[in-house]
C-alpha cells in the first residue's frame, strides 16, 4: 500500500501549488480531508531531534528559543538506491544534495516571511526527502508550544502558537504526533495537554517519549511507555536521540540509530519493550497507521471529490468560456452570446418566462379603459352639435342633411383616439425595455462582458425606439383612416325623414330644431362607438406587427450588421473582461484539473484493493 502513502503525498504537493490548502478557498478543499501527521510538542522537547531520526539527516535548524516559526510539511518519498536528495516547493527542478543547505534555506524561506524578527507565519514551508532510507510519510512540523514570550517576540506569540497548532490537530484527518521528554514530569508535558482537548479519546494521538537516556539515576519510563501513566489507543513509542555533543561532533545519523537500537536492548529497565521502541520502529508504525487510515478514507475522498469537481464545473460554467484569441474566434464569441440574450428575450414574450402577459393586459385593459375615458359627450353636447352643423351650412343651407356637419362631428371625435393609440405603443415599448433588461441581467455570459452588456443593451434600446416611432405612425395611420373615410353604408341603413332636416325658411339660427340635434348627435356617438370597436382591435394587431413581432425578429439585426464592420480592436474592446474574473477561471480550471486527476488516481487505488 506504499502507493496509496505516495498519491497521497502528490496531491498533497498539488494541492499546495494551486492553493487548494487554506481557508480562503470557499469550496471544500482536498487538503483538508488528506490525512496527515502532526508533530507537536513544547520548546526544546526533542522534536528535530524525532523528524531527524526519521529522516537520517541533520537538516532542521537548531537554536535557543522558537526555531520552528512556520509550518514544515515534510514529505519523505522512498526511493530504491541513488543519492539522497531535497526539494523545497518554492524552488520548483532545484535538487538539494548537500542536507546542511538545506538547513539553510528553511531558515531563510522563514526569514522571507517573516522578516528577520522571532514572529511566526501560518505559511507552510514544503520540503520533499528522497531517501532509500526513509518510509513513505508526511509529517507536519508545528513550531513547538511556549508559556511565556521572550525579548524580540510579540505579546501574543503564545496564544498565536496555540492557535496555529490547533488549527491542524483539530482536524479530524490529523494523526497526532505528541512529543513529551521523559526527564519531565508528564502532567506539565504542552503535547499532551493540548492532545487531551482536541483528542480527549486519545484515537488519533501517538505518543513518542525523548530523552529516556537522560533521566535521572534510579528512575525509569517504564510506566508511561507501558500505558499506566497515561493510556493512549496506541502504545507509547521511545526514542534516545543524538546528544548535542553527538550533533556537535557530527554523529552518523545510521550510527546514531544503531546506538540506539543498543540502548534499548542492552537496558535492564527497557529490554522487553526493545522490539518496540526507537526512531526506525516509530517510522513503520506511523507508516503503517497513515496507510490505513488511507485506505479507510478513500469512500470519503472520492465522495468529496465528485462534489467537488461538480461545483468547479458548475463555476467554470456560469463565469463563462476563456476568450478566443483571433478575430473570427472573438466575432464568433460575441455573436454567440447575442443570440442567447436574443434567446431569453423571445422566451419572455413567448411565456416561456414572465413578462409576455403585460403586453396582453395593455390590449385587453389599458387601451379599451383609455378609449372608454374619451369624453365624446363633451364634443356631442347641443351647444357644439349646433355649432358645428350651422357652421358647416355656409351661406347655403343643406337641402337634406347636413354632411358637412356629420363628418366635421365624427372627425372632431376621432382624432381624440389618437392619445389612447399613441399611450398603447409607448406602453408597449416600456414592456419591451423592461424586457430588454431582465435579458441582460438573465443572460450570463453577459455578466463576464461589462462592455458588451452595455453595447448590447444601448442596440436593443436604440431599435426598440425605431420599431416604436413605426408603430405610432401606423396607429396614427389607422386613425387618420377612420378620419378621412367615412363608413357610408352606416348612414344608408338609417331611416331618411324630411321633416328632420329642418325648416330652410326659418332663420339661419333655427333652422334645426333641438330633437333633430339630439338624433345627430346620437348618430354620431353610435359611429364613433363602431369605430372605436373596431379600432381597439386593429391599433393591438399594428402595435404587434411593428413592435412586439418586429423586436422578436430583429431587435439585435442592426448591431449584427456593426459587428461585422466592427475593427479587431473595437471588436477586442467588447470582449474586455474582469482581470479577476480571468484569474478566478484559471484558478478553478487548474484545480478542477488537480481534482479530476486526483479521481482517477484515487480510483485506480480503489479498484486494486
């Protein structure tokens, strides 16, 4: 299962190179759910003195005080034969053989961040040993926990190392690593405290006791290393690591390992728990735990990347596709995007989405209510009936009737329907604007283009007020029909009397008696209804032709024809998208690639099981 240890790893280092690590991130991140090795302990504890027994190199910094200032991810890959090799993940294809340069660097990548003060930074340095002398793992070196903060550090520095720690170990994926020297008392141990209250169980906790060579005459660990002292899930693992005069003198890390194989065979006190003590033994146990607590992930992993990889896509798909690079890509682009606005558009007036019905409820309440407000009565009173007819006799009064009268009547009452007809297509044209602009915002491809959303809207608006001014010319036309061509057979059905065309020999101002002036004014009002009738039909039926049907085939044509005029620049202005739109699309792009690969990696794993 070495391979599950080692993809785990790989995504791992992916995961840190496409930031898919940290809480900045909104969607779940693999990293979080990859089980890792924590290592904890208090200032001086032995902590290096453990990674480097692990290791076999001397490669950490050393020092009085906080030495550890940011995280060490520590990803040791087994290899078969060749030489020992680093490589830090900030210095991506640089090898480094020589193990004290690499001391080195740690220190000054920690310097980077931090300046060159004893602050602390949450930012992890990543650190991948090849080794034919290591196990496959992954170990999380966590600056060590302090009580008190020295000259040079922040106030804060305690609770900020708390803090730091406990954002790793409270992970439920976190296997714990808790470091306590022997020769202190383990009730006061810092790992073991914070172990009890983010582990209280102990399940994820391994404990490992240092410096058991260096305890006081007459005293043992044999308690502790046997579970009595304090029991954990798994049994307590000691280590006797080099001594500062070993390190000082440059001790073998291989002989250094030796000597402590001896120590524990060779003690009185330890000699039967030898087969289970020391670095090497440490290393396979941790080993060993991190591939089964793996394998016992994968369900959860792939089930986290499958939803994963959905959200991404679903993201990719509502910031829209990369720009093309040519001018046929970029014409292609735009148009493409028109024709899912022109899209949505026809998908509201066609009731697919709302908005379609106000243009029925112009017809059907707005117009017969606007035309039943015209107050005909007023331009039909006795006194105007009267007027007009007389007025309309001349010198030369109508041996009949008066039709010059009849029509000056009906036209003085027809032109009014002029402001109903103008108010309808204007009501239209508001429906239809409005219309325009849920499109735009409905249609999301429009949102990664702000130049284009608004190119786009300006064309929609400028043809919809053409299509407008057309539809009141033909609202108007309709009327001034209705004006200047009188329904003659209307007037031919009426009964014919005479007596109801007057006295000529009366005077020019009686000439019509007032029942005469009544029936013409009656007359008139049953003519102006009829066309009235007939023209809250027809004004619907020309504001529908020339605006709503003509914006449902053509609201975007005059722009298409720009387009295609349109210079590659102008063209490339249209298209000017948020830089961090394009950042967030390469991002996600990159990370949906990590994960994809990731779930056939993991798949491949599952299958072979």
């Amino acid at each position: 299962m070495d391979n599950l240890i080692t993809l785990v790893n790989k995504i791992q280092r992916a995961c840190t190179a496409l930031g898919d690590h940290g809480e900045e991130s909104a969607l779940p991140t693999l990293w979080d759910s990859l089980p890792a090795i924590a290592v904890v302990g208090g200032q001086s504890s032995g902590k290096s003195s453990v990674l480097e027994s692990a290791v076999g190199k001397d490669f950490l910094p050393r020092g009085s005080g906080i030495v550890t200032r940011r995280p060490l991810v520590l990803q040791l890959h087994k290899i078969e034969g060749g030489k020992e090799y680093a490589e830090f993940m900030h210095l991506p294809r640089k090898r480094f053989e020589d193990f004290a340069a690499v001391r080195k660097e740690i220190s000054d990548e920690t310097d980077r961040e931090t300046g060159r003060t004893k602050a602390i930074s949450s930012v992890p340095i990543h650190l991948s040993i090849f080794s034919p002398n290591v196990v496959n793992l992954t170990l999380i070196d966590l600056p060590g926990l302090t009580k008190v903060a020295v000259e040079g550090q922040p106030d804060t520095i305690v609770q900020d190392i708390d803090n730091m720690v406990r954002s790793y170990i409270e992970k439920p994926n976190c296997i714990i690593l808790a470091i306590s020297p022997a020769n202190q008392d383990l009730a006061t141990s810092d790992a073991i405290k914070i172990c009890r209250e983010v582990d209280p169980k102990g399940d994820r906790t391994f404990g490992v006791l240092t410096k058991i060579d260096l305890m006081d005459k007459g005293t043992d660990a044999v308690d502790i290393l046997e579970g009595r002292s304090y029991k954990l899930q798994f049994p307590w693992i000691g280590v006797v690591n080099r001594s500062q005069a070993d390190i000082n003198k440059s001790v073998d890390m291989i002989a250094a390992r030796r000597r402590e194989r001896e120590y524990f065979v060779n003690s009185p006190e330890y000699g039967h728990l030898a087969d289970r003590m020391g670095s090497e033994h440490l290393g396979k146990v941790l080993s060993k735990h991190l591939e089964t607590v793996i394998k016992s992930r994968i369900p959860g992993l792939q089930s986290l990347i499958n939803k994963t990889i959905a959200e991404l896509e679903g993201e990719l798909t509502r910031l829209g596709k990369p720009i093309a690079n040519d001018a046929g890509g970029k014409l292609y682009t735009t148009m493409e995007i028109c024709r899912v606005f022109d899209q949505i558009f026809k998908e509201h007036l066609d009731g697919i989405r709302p908005g379609g019905d106000k243009i029925y409820g112009v017809f059907d309440n707005q117009l017969p209510a606007a035309l039943k407000r015209l107050q005909f009565d007023k331009y039909l009173s006795m006194d105007n009936v009267r007027k007009l007819i007389t007025e309309a006799d001349g010198y030369q009064p109508h041996l009949i009737a008066p039709e010059q009268g009849y029509r000056r009547l009906i036209e003085s009452c027809l032109v009014t329907i002029r402001g109903p007809g103008e108010a309808a297509v204007d009501a239209i044209h508001a429906i239809l604007k409005e219309m325009v602009h849920k499109s735009i915002n409905e249609t999301t491809e429009l949102k990664q283009y702000p130049t284009l959303r608004v190119e786009v809207g300006n064309a929609a608006v400028e043809a919809l007020e053409r299509m407008r001014e057309e539809s009141k010319k033909a609202a108007m036309q309709l009327v001034d029909m209705e004006c200047c061509y009188l329904t003659v057979e209307f007037f031919r059905k009426l009964p014919q009397d005479v007596e109801k065309g007057g006295n000529p020999t009366h005077s020019i101002f009686d000439r019509y008696n007032d029942a005469y002036l009544r029936r013409v004014g009656s007359t008139v009002l049953s003519y102006v209804n009829m066309v009235c009738a007939g023209l809250r039909n027809s004004i619907p039926k020309s504001v529908v032709y020339c605006q709503v049907r003509e914006a449902k085939r053509s609201l975007l044509d005059h722009f298409f024809t720009e387009l295609g005029r349109m210079e590659v620049k102008r063209l490339s202005n249209l298209l000017n998208e948020d830089p961090a739109v394009m950042q967030r699309r390469s991002n996600l792009a990159k990370r949906l690639e990590l994960y994809r690969s990731a779930q056939s990696e993991i798949d491949l794993v599952a299958w072979a099981k």
